[in-house]
C-alpha cells in the first residue's frame, strides 16, 4: 500500500512540474500570422505578450523558432488577410510594429505595400508606398525602360506593368519602341520580364478576367499601308501566355482603332448585389440590389454619365466616378464625382468633387484615388472608416495608380 501511494504521489508531483513549466512550443498556425515582435527569451515574449492590450490575448501565441521566440497574433488565409488585420490594429494604436509572417519566413506584406507609377530621373517607374510608413520609395526602374500602364490583381497578390523603350507621337500617329511585359508576385518578391512584344503604334492593358491580363498592342501592316492589325496576348497568375489573338483593321473604312471605354462593373465580384441606373429627365438615379433578399435601395442620384464603376474585393463598397455631360468655366473645378456607397447599409456615405478622377486602387477599408493638385496628379488616400483623408502621395512631375497620363 505505501508503494501505490508512492507511485501516486509521484505522478501527481511530475504532473504538477509538468503543469508549471513554460510552454515553449504552443500550435504552429498553418496559414499568415501578424508577427509582433521578436525575443532572445521566452520570459521576455511573455512579459510583451501580459503589457498589450487583453483585446488581443485570445489571439496571441508564443513560437519558438531556431534561437529566439515570436510573438505572433492570429491565423490568416493570406497576405492580404493578414497585412490589412495588421494595419487595422496599428492604425488603432494597439500595436506599434509588425511583420507578416508565414512557414516561420517574414513574408511580402500585400495590403500596407502598393505599387504606383512616379518617375525617377525623368522616366516612369515602378514606385513602393508603404501604408504603415507612410513612405514612398523606388521599386524598379531601368535605364531606357518607361512604364506605360502598371495593373494590381484584385486580390493584390500580384501586379502586371508594361514598358517601352520610347513613345510619342510621330505626325498624326502615336508609336511605341520595344514593348515589354514584366510580372511582379508578393509571394517570392520577383520582379520577371515575361514577354518581348516589339515596336507598335498603341499599347493598353486591362483585366479581362480577375485570373487573367490582357495586353493589346496595335501594329502597322508591313505590306500594305492602309492596314493595321492587333494583337491581343493574354496572361495568367503563373504569367503563361494563351493564343495570341488577331484583329485587323483598315484605315480607310474603320479608321484608327481607339482603345476601348471602360465598362463599369455593375454586378459584384461574388454576385450577390448589383447596380440599375433609371433616369428620369436629366436626373439619373442609383438603385443597389441585393439579389439574395430580392431587395433593392435607392443609394444616390446624378446628372452626366456613369464613367466607372468598381467594388472592394468583399462587396462592402462600391465607388462610382460620374462626368458631368456640361463644361463652364464656373464649374471647371468640379467637372466630375467619386461617389463611396456602403452595400452592407444599403447609403451613399461620401461624395468628393474634383476636376479630375480616373483610376481607383479598393485596398480593405481604404481606397487610393487619381486626382490633380496644383496641375500635377497625385494619388489621395481615404480612410472608408474614420472618413478622413490619411495620406496624399505626391512625387515631382506626379504620380499615378495605372498610368501617367501627364
């Protein structure tokens, strides 16, 4: 009997050590987490870990990987995910520093970092801005290489820009030297050179798909004059090319093909909502349909036209930018609207007036906006949030999300 109480007493105390020692191996997330700091000890992990705020302790874990501990907040499906929880607790000021981490590698942060068009000695290049920081640095540039039209994926993991050696115009018609496609991916931070498309009259680039680029680039007939003929290659998320398509046009009777008005996106990327414009007189008026309730909300109304029409990668919003149809010089300065409706509320939350709107970046509950300023174009950031501007990324002879129109 003294032996079997021995024996029991002794479990019990080993349970007890075991119990009381720190754990230094907690569950390993499989997916993107926020990484918050590193540390030589895992005391000292602790102790960061018991002063943040007990709003994130539910999520915090310790990890220990080769010689130093991590602090590591949440589980995420992707870059994206992660980056825009990060910067959503940073912004909150309930973190001061933080890092993406996955497979225990920091990784490419795809929220907080966008890529821009500025130049750099006279030239288009590829510019980082960096949400955080609120700094803006050269990303890639090439002696002789000018970057005509840079394109985010929507799910940002990725981007597409195009370059020539020259363009301009010579006479009546545009030209363009040495076309080039190149692909960046956050996942390894490669920037690849993907195809060679040679000498051209006009290039312009666009989404067909969300999984696939297209590049259309106008050529001159060799033989015959009259003749222009396009051709339109195409781009998946691994950069392999599909069947190059062809077009051809006659000066004579067609003309000089122009490139394409853009077409509003008036369903939403998961198809449970769209937009219906009725118009009654000059009036044109806004509905938002939800197709699962069978419902539909009056959000807004204008007079002019539909220019474009986007939606943020999970529906919550949708941005609307309308011409006016009438020029004076009284009203010079706000020739056009960026209209911000809130889909979940079913209300148009924000209108801003400007002279100049093109393109538009949904980056999360943040949006990044073409705009002119002082005769130059600048890119505004705007919080859908706090309803503030946070941010005007300016650079010398300007900035742009897609392409330097100046």
């Amino acid at each position: 009997m003294p032996i079997k109480y021995w024996n029991i007493s002794l479990v019990f105390s080993l349970f007890i050590l075991i119990g009381c020692a720190p754990v230094k191996n907690e569950d390993k997330p499989d997916g993107y987490s926020i990484c918050l700091g590193e540390f030589i000890k895992y005391e000292d992990a602790d102790l960061f870990k018991s002063k943040l705020d007990f709003e994130l302790w539910d999520k915090l874990k310790i990890e220990s990987v080769e010689d130093k501990y991590l602090l590591i907040y949440g589980n995420y499906e992707s870059s994206f995910e992660a980056g825009k929880k990060g910067f959503e607790l940073f912004r909150r000021s309930l973190i001061n520093n933080y890092k993406i981490l996955y497979k225990e590698k920091y990784v490419y942060d795809n929220y907080a970092n966008i890529l821009f068009i500025g130049r750099y000695q006279g030239r288009p290049s590829v510019y980082i801005y960096n949400m955080a920081s609120r700094e803006s640095k050269l990303f890639w540039s090439r002696w002789g290489r000018k970057v005509i039209t840079l394109n985010h994926s929507k799910d940002r993991s990725l981007s597409f820009f195009v370059t020539a050696l020259g363009y301009g115009k010579k006479g009546s018609f545009p030209y363009v030297r040495d076309t080039r496609i190149y692909r960046f991916t956050g996942a390894d931070e490669l920037v690849e050179e993907l195809d060679e498309l040679g000498d051209g009259l006009q290039v312009y680039t666009y989404w067909d798909a969300k999984d696939t680029f297209k590049v259309n680039i106008t050529k001159p007939d060799s033989i015959k004059s009259d003749l222009l003929f396009q051709e339109i290659h195409s781009y998946n998320y691994q950069g392999k090319t599909g069947q190059v398509k062809n077009r051809t046009f006659s000066l004579t009777e067609d003309g000089f093909p122009k490139p394409p008005d853009i077409q509003p996106q008036l369903i939403s990327n998961n198809n449970t909502r769209l937009i219906r414009l009725a118009q009654l007189d000059s009036e044109i008026y806004i509905y938002l349909k939800n197709l699962k309730e069978g419902s539909e909300s009056m959000v807004g109304n204008f007079t002019g036209r539909l220019y474009n029409a986007i939606w943020s990668y999970d529906d919550k919003y949708l941005f609307i930018i309308i011409k006016n149809n009438t020029y004076s010089r009284v009203t010079a300065a706000n020739q056009q609207e960026l209209m911000i409706i809130d889909t979940e509320n079913k209300k148009l939350i924000k209108t801003f007036h400007s002279n100049y709107y093109q393109n538009i970046l949904a980056n999360g509950n943040y949006i990044f906006y073409e705009t002119i300023i002082d005769g130059e174009s600048v890119i505004s950031v705007y919080d859908l949030i706090n309803d503030d501007i946070y941010d005007v990324i300016k650079m010398p002879g300007g900035c742009a999300i897609n392409n330097l129109v100046k």
